[in-house]
C-alpha cells in the first residue's frame, strides 16, 4: 500500500480550517481595509491568510512602525488565529511562542517552545539567522515561499511571512502566517504526508515594506 492510499488523519476542524473555502475567508476581528494594504512583495503575491494577517498587523501597530507585544492579543486575530506563529529570540535561538492550532494538526507536529532555526540546514543557519534579525531591526517584514522537493513532480509550497513586534529593549519578536499553497490556492490538507520525509529548499524570498523601506538585499544570499 502506497501512501497515497493511507493518508494521514486529520481533525475535522483542521480539515475544514485548511480548505481553500475557508482559509481563503479567514478575518482578524480588527484590521485595516486589504484594498489599502499591498499583496504584491517582489515576486510573491500573498495568500489570502497572510495578506488578512497583513492587514490585522497594519491596523494593530496603529500610528507606530511596529506595533508592541501590548497590542498583539490571539482573541483580535479571530479565524486567522490557527494559522499564525509567534516566535521570540532566546539567545541565538528563535523559539516559536505561539504554533497556530491548525498548523500542528495539519503538520503533525506542535513547534511550540521549539528553535525555528533548527529545522534550517546547518550551512545556511547563520544567513537565515541574520535575515530574521535584519527584519526585526530595520524594521520591515519578510515573506519566504518554501517548496518540498522530496517528490518534484508533486512537491508542495508553503508560505511563511515574518513582521516585527517591538519588546522595550530587547529584539523584536517575529509574528505571521504559515499557510500551505497550492498556485494561488489553500492546499488540501489530505494530500500531504507529515511523515514523509520532505527535502525542504527556500523557492523565493522578499521582503515586505511597512514604511521604512527594506535592507540591503545581501540578506537574502544565502537562502
């Protein structure tokens, strides 16, 4: 038996937070109007879940660059809740706070409390680690597209965004989106394998500018 025959078993409320028809509607409960916020970041058009969370992060950070961790609050982020992470720096590791409820049934696996760089080859940790940090401190976001290329002929993408939120003296904590994609559509969930082993390579990488431009694009070499 393939595994195509066998896939894996999915909560129905994570099914149904996943499916295009759903995603693709999915509204912070406070947000700026999307027609005012730009989708287009170089060469990536955002999904609809990070261009709602896009939007919710626009209106949160009210007259600031970046808005303080005061201002973020999970209940205002309604329907997009499940597909947002939160992560902090601790050292040189950055820790997921916050690991959306449908990513982890979707994934298999729950990343909270663990190193995001860690699941980064080893050989380009440091340039990813100075991408995440680069974000924080110019200030600006990032939207990376990340392809399994396990199988080319069916590997699937997904698209993480990364925005800045400011903690006093310390360096900001990264919040946004992690949503499975399909061309311009939500992938069905039923259709990957958390337990196959996927070969992950970075497909593109831009950054997202919030009002303060962006930084040199040296950041992205390497990724």
């Amino acid at each position: 038996m393939s595994e195509k025959d066998n896939p894996p078993l999915v909560s129905g409320w994570a099914y149904s937070a996943l499916r295009p028809e759903v995603a693709n509607s999915a509204a912070a409960k406070v947000a700026a109007p999307l027609s005012e916020v730009p989708r287009h970041h170089g060469d990536v058009r955002l999904t609809p879940v990070a261009h709602a969370f896009l939007a919710h992060w626009w209106y949160i950070r009210g007259d600031k660059t970046v808005p303080d961790k005061e201002d973020v609050s999970p209940p205002q982020m309604r329907t997009l809740a499940p597909y947002v992470r939160y992560l902090e720096w601790q050292g040189p590791d950055l820790v997921h706070r916050l690991w959306g409820s449908a990513l982890t049934e979707s994934a298999g696996v729950d990343l909270t409390g663990q190193d995001m760089l860690a699941y980064v080859a080893p050989e380009r940790r440091d340039f990813r680690r100075n991408l995440f940090q680069g974000v924080g401190d110019h200030p600006c976001g990032c939207v990376m597209v990340v392809r399994s290329d396990s199988d080319p002929a069916s590997g699937h993408a997904f698209e993480m965004t990364f925005l800045p939120v400011a903690v006093g003296d310390g360096p900001p904590r990264l919040i946004g989106t992690l949503q499975w994609c399909k061309a311009r559509d939500v992938l069905d969930p039923m259709s990957y394998h958390p337990k196959k082993q996927h070969l992950l390579a970075v497909e593109n990488t831009a950054f997202i500018d919030v009002g303060a431009g962006t930084p040199d694009t040296s950041l992205l070499d390497g990724q």
